[in-house]
C-alpha cells in the first residue's frame, strides 16, 4: 500500500485542496474537497487497470455539479419530507432544496465542504467539524471517515459524534461503471434483499416496505440493470428508474454484487448500514463534462448504504437520531475483483 498526496486547487472561497492516491490491487484517489471518492482504477479479467467511477478531472468539475459524483453525503443523506423534523418535540426546518423536500444535507451539504485530511499507514482519515445549525441541523456534529486501501478492497469507516441530539445518515455517492464508459443498463447486479421502500410522487418513502418478488425491484438473483427497467412499474416511472431505497436483509457478506460481463469487472459491497440507495444516474443528462466526455443519463449506478430516506419522520424506520452519549459508527465495504 502507498499513499501519496498532491495540490488539487483552490475553492472560490480560498481553501486549499488536496487530491490522495492510495494505490495497492486498486488504485483509488479521494479528495478532501466533499471527502470525494474522485477515481477507482481496478483491473478487468486479463489484469488491464481502467477506471470504475464517473468523476472530473479538476475539483472546479465538483465544485460547479449538481449530481454529488463521488461525494461524501451529509449531515443526512437522501430525502427528508418537506425538509422538516422533530426531534423531542422541537421542530427543525432545512432547506428545501429538491422540490419540497431536503436532500442530501441541503444547499452546501458535507460534499461542499473542505474536510481537514491526515494521511495514514493504510489509508486517509478526513474529518468535519459542521457547527450548530449548520444547514438548519441542531448540534455541533464532529465527523470522521477512515479510507482504508487493503489489497482489493476499500474500506470506509463512518464515525460521529454530537453535542446535541440531531438527526445522521452518512453515506458515499461514488458512480460506479465497471466497463469504463457507456451504460450501465448491461451491468449485472444481485441485491440480498426481499423488500423495497415505495415512494409516493414526490419520492419520498410510504412508509411500509414492499415485497420485491414478482416486481422489477427483485435482484435476489443477479439480473441485467436495464433488464425490466422499462417495464412500465409504477415505481420506475416515478423514479425515472431505479432511485429506490432497499432494505438488506443483513445475512450474507457481501450483500450486493455488480458484475460487468465484457470486462469481468465485479464490484461487491458489505455494509453494516439497514439500507442502500439503488440509483441508476437517472437524472444525469449531459450537462456535466466529466474526465471522459459529457456525463449522460444511466452511464453510472450508485449504491449509496444508508439508513432509511425520511427516517426523522417516519416512526416505523430504524432511529436516526444521535444523542450525545452515544456514537455513530458504521462502515461500508467496496471489494473489487473480476469475473471469470
Ligand atoms: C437520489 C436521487 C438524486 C441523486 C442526485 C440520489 O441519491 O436518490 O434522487 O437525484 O441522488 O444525484
């Protein structure tokens, strides 16, 4: 394992920021401007290194998207409704920066941020300090993710504590496309999961859990993205696609797998969080010009582990609540090997 660390730009407000490589089986390259995860190079079938993630060459790239490519997500990650929550009665308000809804941590979320960064034997620890009411979330929250490179496999610790009782869900928004360019929808994926959160119109969860046999959300076996994504459910044309959270079922290690046929790339995610994000790049349209040419619609899917969208206001969901005796300690896996 080697790490090396570079200058990577300046934000528009004056911070300096930093891009890391660690480079082992794969090498991978984090920058602590929004913790991003800026490159995975990871070999196909025959050894041949490419790239597995959709991101920009230059941190100006970042710093003017919109699609969180890469990025760490913060303080909650996904949707909260209306953009509002109680907490031991108090009411909080954030930003409604998606229609009515919070996502993401708001206007300037955790992937706006410069994180201070400590370079380590195996890996890189980044860490943010977010004041009281920063984007409306009470508490001052003091966060840490530890990347860790081992071999083929990525490890990121998530770890958070507070002064006050508040509201966390971190996660990482890295696009994955293990063939290096073009869409995913031939990518093969296996979710172990039996049950999906249906989302009203304005994407927020129901509330109740569907069953996914019988419906184009059963990845139970490993089928083909784009296999029944245009089928006509009802869940897909609200998403535009897959933008749907999955609960794991929490037995197997790994819990999801993603295998690209042509190169054999395959990626496997272990992840102590309830819950991921299965989104297939719907709304990426073009606009952004990332290292390879513009970012086009479903050329990347994300996997984003995660407690469950809405969870502050949805009494059935796991608690997202921290309190400040308590700690925030979760870790999700990213394992890279090829299919034969
Ligand atoms: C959400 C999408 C959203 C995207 C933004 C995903 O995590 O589920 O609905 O558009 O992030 O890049």
């Amino acid at each position: 394992m080697e790490t090396t660390s570079e200058p990577w730009g300046i934000t528009p407000s004056g911070e300096r920021v930093k891009l890391f490589t660690l480079s082992d089986e794969i090498t991978v390259k984090i920058s602590n401007y929004g913790g991003t995860i800026v490159s995975i190079q990871a070999p196909d079938r025959s050894g041949r290194m490419g790239e597995v993630t959709l991101g920009f060459n230059t941190v100006d790239g970042y710093i003017n998207s919109d699609f969180y490519l890469g990025a760490t997500i913060g303080r909650y990650a996904n949707r909260i409704a209306n953009g509002e929550f109680y907490i031991d009665g108090e009411a909080y308000k954030l930003a409604q920066n998606n229609g009515p809804n919070h996502l993401h941590g708001g206007i300037k979320g955790y992937d706006k941020v410069v994180w201070d960064a400590e370079l380590l034997e195996s890996g890189l620890r980044l860490s943010y300090r977010s004041t009281d009411m920063e984007e409306g979330y009470p508490g001052t929250l003091e966060a840490s993710i530890t990347f860790t490179l081992r071999e083929d496999r990525l490890e990121l610790d998530y770890l958070a504590v507070t002064d006050n009782p508040t509201v966390v869900n971190l996660t990482n928004h890295a696009y994955f496309n293990l063939a290096g360019g073009g869409s995913v929808l031939r990518h093969r994926l296996w979710i172990d999961s039996d049950r999906y959160s249906p989302v009203g119109e304005n994407m927020i969860p129901l509330g109740k859990h569907d069953v996914v046999e019988g419906t184009p959300f059963d990845f139970r076996e490993a089928t083909e993205v784009g296999g029944r994504i245009n089928d006509g459910h009802v869940q897909l044309e609200r998403g535009g696609g897959y933008d749907h959270n999955y609960v794991l079922n929490q037995i197997s290690n790994p819990q999801i797998r993603v295998t690209e046929p042509e190169s054999g790339r395959t990626l496997e995610v272990s992840t102590t969080m309830p819950g991921v994000q299965f989104y297939t790049g719907n709304f990426l349209d073009g606009s952004d010009k990332g290292r390879n040419g513009p970012i086009n619609r479903r050329s990347g899917l994300c996997l984003e582990t995660q407690f469950f969208p809405d969870s502050p206001n949805q009494p059935d969901f796991p608690s997202t609540i921290l309190r400040p005796c308590e700690k925030y300690i979760e870790k999700t896996v990213y394992r890279f090997t090829t299919e034969s």
